[in-house]
C-alpha cells in the first residue's frame, strides 16, 4: 500500500516503508478493508468523487462473533478495535468497509492511494499488525526480506494506541454519520459469518 504523506486526524505518528513508492503490491487483491471514522468524514466532506463512494459497503456483525471479525479484519482481537469504533444496537455492529478485490483497490491511482486520509487503519500500518499482544508482518510484503521489522514496532504500537483513542472518542458519531451516509449511498449490506 503506497504511502504519501499523511495529514489524517487520528494519529500523528506514521511509518515510512521506501519500497512502497514503486512497489504497491498489496494495492492490487485487497482483503475487507475496515474504515473508521476517518473515512466516513472524508466521504461526508465530499472529498471521494461519487464513483469510489459508491464502491465501499457496509458489514452488519452479530455481537457474538466480533472477536472472529476483528480477527480476520486485523483489528487487534485482544483489544478488539472494532468494539470501540461504533455503538452495537440490537446485538449487531454496522461498519464501513471496502469490499475484498481481486482486482485493484478502488482508491488506487497511477501514483499510489488516491486518498490517504481517507484509507483504511490497516493501510495505514501495514505490513504490521498485533494479535495476541504479538507484533507481526504479514508474509505477502514484497520487501519483507529488507525491513528491519524491529524498527517499527514502536510506532506502529503508537499509531494502533491513538487511533483507540480516536476510535472511543468517535463511536457515537461514527453511529450517527454511517447511518446518515447510507441514506445517500445506499451501501450493500453484507452480514459477516464466522465461517
Ligand atoms: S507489499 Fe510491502 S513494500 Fe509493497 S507496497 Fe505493500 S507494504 Fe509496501
Ligand atoms: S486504500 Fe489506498 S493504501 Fe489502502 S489498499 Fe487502497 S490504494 Fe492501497
């Protein structure tokens, strides 16, 4: 995922991965990319062209299985970033996603994300991730063979910390823009399975 310099609100902290320039290799057969509420505020903005909203959809999650989400979604399933991201009504979470591609992701320019402030919190540390309070890198990085993975740890953990806090502090406008966003939209609704 290319990264170009990021003006996005939840974190002040990022990562710099220089292969990323001309590599943008995990642009292309994107899994579920979760967005927060970040991406809801660049669309209510305006600043996405009608063309790319219409491409995001919405994930209705029963209670019950949003630790097995927040798993397949990277969403750190210790802490479960997905539980602090909106309210649950009536035992089911509503999220905004980016459908999973074979293709190319819809934000992806010749240059690299078309939108950085509004991409996904996964986009933003990937190729980094936590599960079970473990700091990983996801095997499929073109470079992985060359990063110092060591190195970000730290900031990746910084950003994962304040984008929580973005997160918990946003969750009931979260509720309140997705709902309003999907009166226009009319995003596809998909019920998550565990399975
Ligand atoms: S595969 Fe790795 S090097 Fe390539 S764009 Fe993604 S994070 Fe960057
Ligand atoms: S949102 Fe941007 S960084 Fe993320 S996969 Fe799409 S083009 Fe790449």
């Amino acid at each position: 995922m290319k990264r170009a310099p990021i003006m996005n609100s939840y974190s002040s902290t990022t990562i710099s991965i220089p292969y990323c320039e001309d590599c943008k290799f995990c642009c292309h057969g994107i899994p579920t990319g979760v967005c927060g509420y970040h991406t809801l505020v660049e669309i209510g903005q305006g600043t996405l062209p009608p063309k790319i909203c219409q491409k995001f959809v919405v994930y209705r999650i029963h209670k019950k299985f949003i630790n097995e989400a927040a798993s397949r979604w990277w969403h750190c399933p210790d802490s479960n970033l997905l539980t602090k991201m909106t309210l649950v009504k009536e035992d089911f979470y509503e999220i905004l996603a980016i459908a999973k591609t074979r293709g190319r992701c819809p934000l992806l320019g010749q240059d690299g994300c078309l939108f950085p402030d509004a991409k996904p919190f996964n986009c933003e540390i990937f190729p980094f991730y936590i599960e079970e309070k473990d700091f990983h890198i996801a095997s499929w990085c073109k470079f992985i063979d060359k990063l110092d993975v060591r190195t970000f740890e730290s900031p990746v953990k910084t950003i994962i910390e304040e984008y929580e806090h973005y997160s918990i502090k946003n969750a009931s406008r979260y509720y309140e823009l997705l709902k309003n966003l999907q009166k226009k939209w009319q995003w596809t609704v998909h019920t998550f399975r565990p399975f």
